[in-house]
C-alpha cells in the first residue's frame, strides 16, 4: 500500500473524541487501565455505528480473551459504569444497544463533587486565616467572646471572610480597633448591599467623612522633612 492509500485509510477510519476529565479522573471513579480501555473500545464501537459489539469484537483490539472481555463487561454494567438499552429501527425491530451514559453521569457527579469540596476547603482556610488577621492586627490572642463574634459574623451574619478583613483594615485606619466598631461597619455595609471591595470602596466614607490623609509623624532625610504617607487600603 502505497502512502497515499495508507493517508486515505487512515481518514475513512475517522477519529475518536475521548473526554480529558475521563482521563484525568477515570482513576478516582474506580476504574482501571484495562477497564478503561474497554470502555473506550465500546466507544469507538458505538461511534463506528456498532451498538452492541459482542465481546469477541471487542477482544479483537485488545489483549484480553473474549471471556474476559464478557466478565468485565458484567463487572462495568453491575457497577453502573456501562448500560444496556431497547432501541428500534425504522422498521419497528427492537434491538439491544450499549450506552455510556452511566459512565458519563459518574464523571459529572465526580467533578461536581469535587470542585464543591475544593470550595469547603478554601472556604475553611479563608476562616482559619481571618483568626490570624484579627490576632495580628489585635497583637494579642482573641477571647473567646471574640472568636464566637468572628463566627457569628461568618455563619449567622454570612459575611465574606474577604469584607470581614476589609472592615478590620478600615477600623484601624479610622483609629477604633474594637469588635464593637467593626460590627458597626458591617452591619451598614450589609444593609447597603456591601459585597464587595469596590462597594466597600463607595461606602467608606461613611464612616471616615471628609478624613484628610495626615501624617502620624515627620521623618528627616538628607536635611529635608518628608511626611510619612497615611496608608489607605481602599486605594490598594
């Protein structure tokens, strides 16, 4: 066969589309390798137009015995992996087909799952982290008082630890460190719909009306007297 010919018959033999998430994630959904290949072997069947390739077919592009092959098969649809369906033809003939929507509804579910988990964890770390951002700013460790205030603010109140942090930063601009304050600033954040830094941005000035940037102290450099910048963390 001439390359030509070996070019033309490698484009009538078409192509298989496999997903990337099942390849990235066949093994979490409990699959091995070789189960894995069958699946896609049934794949390539169906997308050839073969329904329902019987296990010596699908023996024949692989390493398996057509009796392993018909006992994996039994594994994959008992483990809802693989499913078997009635169709008809035009003609009104019923007939058995293989569908991988089992397959597809498990990978699905798995990433759904997954990606909610990688939130709860964030989330966790987020109010983990915004204990540590409130000791630091305090420099000592919060009473117990205030760590069931921090926790009413993020499961009672839903506040986002990120405005929480926010409301922190502008009460030690505003030079009234205390939960009492703070409570203050979310709750009129809240009630005007504050979600968001640059709400808090538009908001803030409520709090610090007509609040001029002074310089807390004068430090001398090379004979002249250079003002420290007063830190505003809404132009950050």
């Amino acid at each position: 066969m001439d390359h030509k010919r070996l070019m033309l018959s490698w484009i009538e033999e078409g192509t298989l589309n496999i997903p990337h998430l099942l390849l990235k994630h066949y093994q979490a959904l409990g699959l091995n390798e070789t189960e894995l290949v069958l699946l896609l072997n049934i794949y390539r069947h169906l997308d050839k137009g073969n329904q329902f390739p019987t296990p010596t077919e699908i023996s024949e592009s692989m390493t398996l015995s057509a009796e392993h092959c018909s006992s994996l098969l039994r594994k994959l649809i008992q483990h809802q992996f693989l499913g078997i369906e009635e169709g008809a033809s035009p003609e009104g003939i019923l007939f058995e087909r293989y569908s991988l929507m089992p397959l597809w509804s498990k990978l699905t579910d798995h990433i759904i799952h997954d990606s909610k988990r990688e939130q709860t964890v964030q989330a966790m770390e987020e109010e983990a982290d915004i204990y540590s951002v409130f000791e630091q700013e305090f420099a000592r460790p919060l009473s117990p008082l205030e760590c069931e205030t921090l926790a009413m603010w993020l499961d009672q109140d839903e506040h986002n630890p990120t405005i929480i942090k926010a409301a922190l930063r502008e009460s030690v601009i505003s030079g009234k460190l205390n939960f009492r304050y703070i409570d203050r600033i979310l709750f009129e954040w809240k009630k005007n719909g504050v979600k968001t830094i640059e709400d808090a941005r538009n908001q803030s000035q409520r709090f610090r009306p007509h609040q001029k940037a002074v310089a807390p102290k004068e430090m001398k450099s090379e004979g002249k007297r250079k003002s420290v910048p007063f830190y505003n963390w809404l132009e950050q």
